[in-house]
C-alpha cells in the first residue's frame, strides 16, 4: 500500500518558527518506516525540503515541489488544485493530510488529522478570513475523510460535538516528545556546564517562572501575569518569564504588566530557539501554561520530559497530557493559579516528587506510537467507502466537550 503525506508544513530545521506542526509530521514519518508492513510512503514537501538524511530509504521518499508554497496561498493553492493530480499520477492508495483540511476533489481516501478546534472556540482571535477559511474546510474534511486521527480524547470528543462526526472513524492518536527534552544530569559535567552558560548568556535570575508558548491572551498569560503580581505583593522572590513569540492581540498582556506594576519582574525574551527549549525548561523552577484551551498542549509534555514542575490548566487535553505529574487549575481562578506555583515553588517535597514524576509521565507518548496509530488509521480507512459525517448526529451548535480520556468509548492509541 503507497501512503502519501502532505508535509508541506514539514522543515528539517530546529529553528523553522511554526515548529508545532513541523513537529508533528516530523516525528511521524521520522517513525514511519520502523513500523512492521509492506507501507511505502511518499512525503509531499516544500521546496525546501528536498533530502532528509537519516530518515528517507526504500519504504519513505520525498517528493518535493517546484511551488513557492511556502506562502499561505500558494500552499492552498497546491492543496487544493495539484494535490489530487499528484495523488492519482503516483498511485497513492491513502493520502494522510496532517493540518485539518483536505482537498475538495481528492479522488483518494484521505486520512485527515484534526488538532483543535480553537477557531471554532476562539473565533474572534483569528483574522476573520482565515477563522472563515478553516471552520468551513474543517467541517467538509471532517465529513469527507475516510478517517479521522486526533490528538487527544478531548479534541476526539469536540470534533464529534461539533461536525457530527460518527465516533466509530475517529481516533486518538497522541503526539510524541522529541529525546532531547530531556533532565539535565548534575553528574555530567557538560551538561551542567551547558546549562550554567545558558544562564549566564541569557543573564537569568537564580529563580524564575516560566512561559513558554505563543504570547495572547487565548493562552491566559495576562491571568498568569495578574497571578503572578499576587505573589509578588506576598514577598516572592521570583521573576516571570514569558517566552515566545508575540500573537494575537499581545498589548492585552502589556497591559497587565503595567497595570500590575511587575515591569522590572517581568522578561520578554522573544522567540525562543528550538535548540534551546530544553534549557529553558531546565532552568526554570515551574513550568505555568494556563491555557484556556488546547489540543494536546505539546509545551507541557516537553516541560514534563525535562523534569520541570509544571502547573496548567484542569480544561480541554491538558489534564491528558500532565495526568498525575502536575498540577491542575481552574484556568479562569488567578487565586488558585497563584496558590498552585506558590505551593511548588516554596515546598521542596512537592517539587523534588514533580520533578521525578514529569519524565515518567512523558515517556508515554513516543512518535514511534504516534506513527503506529497512524498506520491503524491508514489501514482502516482502506475499503471504507463513505465519510465520517453521521446525518442523523450531525450537529449546528457546539460546545466545548470536557470528556476525559478514560470515558472516551473509541479507539484510543496509546503507547
């Protein structure tokens, strides 16, 4: 069977800044070829792209563009007008589009993955053009493909929720953490060495809090922000840093900053190399990601491999992802989320107990995992002759589900 990926959002450098989605269709097809099957698959790539050494062999090829696709546009354009003919002209028996939407004409079975809904929950903080453009594609991929992966119960159950979706195409595949987050060993001294220039180089205070993610308000760091000044006036210590780059309506946490008065207690390094994100994370004394929302919340589980204590939200996936080796807040509760990192940062039992516990809870979502769930779906969608929309489910108004992964009745793929 001859699999192809749309992995025109794929780019082999750490540094490639939309590094969520890159990540994503890195670690799977990086697994592909060790998964057990007569597979072969196809990676359609940009044209930046052209060799992936150490990954590419007989089972998994490229097939890079001559497109500028790198450009919005001309990305869809290519989705949309030449993909189908790609499809067909290579035999594809499934094609795996891994960014919510496929092409309207596809001729051939599509297994589609869905990572969240934030544009159906949050509509007013995208461009108007573009919340118009994913919530229609969306729902007609959701309804058209053979199969559907999703990265989380809780994105399982929304997308069901709100497209009318029937339960019996969609399954939860999990993300995987990349094995360079990591703990640092204080017995190794280059890694110890490594860590002490990373702070001198970056002039970081000896104890912090930290954000790391995109910087707007859907991510709750103005509430962090407000939290963060509580403890401040109870006398700590500690200084908050928010890494990342600047989103949607960024002033909104200017603006806490500023009224809190915490200026000379905030830091806004900006945009954080990939290379070093497990630094940041391992220099920190907690982790905080009160998101109000999320699909799988990747940050947290690289948090949690690092050995970071972590504090995020009781809402949407994350509980999935932190299970018992963080703790959990009513994200829209700034007293709890102030209590929550108080009681990490002042109480070293508490903290030495996350410490431990975050890399064991990461070390169960792996992409050699997530690439087996998604050779499941490949294969299950083959001989399925309808999409996964249920008529008589079908649904015209949605909220957000808060179903837990243990009560979600379908195919969950777990490491």
């Amino acid at each position: 069977m001859r699999i192809g990926i749309n992995a025109q959002k794929l780019f082999v450098s750490q540094d490639y800044r939309n590094a969520g989605i890159s990540r994503y269709i890195g670690g799977v097809c990086a697994h592909l070829p060790g998964i057990p099957g007569d597979e072969e698959f196809l990676l359609y790539t940009n044209p930046q792209v052209r060799e992936w050494p150490g990954v590419t062999g007989p089972r998994l090829r490229l097939s890079p563009t001559r497109l500028p696709t790198l450009s919005p546009i001309m990305r869809i354009l290519w989705e949309q007008a030449m993909l189908p003919a790609l499809a067909i002209r290579d035999g594809i028996d499934v094609l795996h589009c891994p960014l919510n939407v496929l092409p309207l004409a596809s001729r051939v079975p599509v297994v589609l993955t869905i990572h969240d809904l934030t544009f159906i929950r949050y509509p007013d903080r995208f461009h108007p053009a573009k919340q118009r453009y994913l919530s229609t594609f969306t729902r007609y991929a959701a309804r058209h493909a053979r199969r559907i992966v999703a990265d989380s119960a809780a994105t399982r159950a929304d997308v069901i929720e709100a497209f009318g979706i029937s339960p019996d195409v969609v399954d939860v595949v999990y993300p995987g953490v990349d094995p360079d987050f990591r703990p640092i060993d204080p017995d190794v001294q280059s890694q110890s060495d490594n860590l002490a220039s990373f702070r001198t180089r970056h002039n970081l205070p000896d104890h912090f809090i930290l954000y790391l993610g995109t910087l707007e308000p859907r991510k709750n760091v103005d509430r962090l922000v407000r939290a963060f000044a509580r403890l401040v006036r109870q006398g700590l210590p500690h200084s908050l840093v928010l890494a990342g780059g600047r989103g949607w309506d960024f002033e909104a946490i200017d603006r806490a900053v500023i009224d809190e008065g915490v200026e000379d207690r905030v830091r806004f390094p900006g945009y954080v190399s990939r290379a070093e994100q497990p630094l940041w994370y391992s220099a920190s004394d907690v982790f905080v990601y009160p998101s109000q929302y999320e699909g799988f919340g990747l940050p947290v589980l690289e948090a949690l491999a690092c050995g970071t204590p972590v504090v995020t939200s009781a809402t949407s996936s994350l509980p999935e992802v932190v299970g018992a080796a963080g703790l959990t807040v009513n994200p829209g509760d700034e007293r709890a989320l102030a209590d929550a990192i108080a009681s990490v940062v002042t109480d070293p039992v508490l903290a030495s107990s996350l410490r431990r516990a975050g890399p064991e809870q990461a070390s169960h979502f792996t992409w050699a995992a997530a690439a087996d769930g998604c050779v499941h779906a490949y294969r299950a969608a083959v001989g399925s002759n309808w999409g996964g929309a249920a008529p008589e489910t079908r649904s015209t108004f949605w909220k957000p589900a808060t179903t837990s992964a243990r009560s979600v009745p379908g195919q969950v793929r777990t490491p």
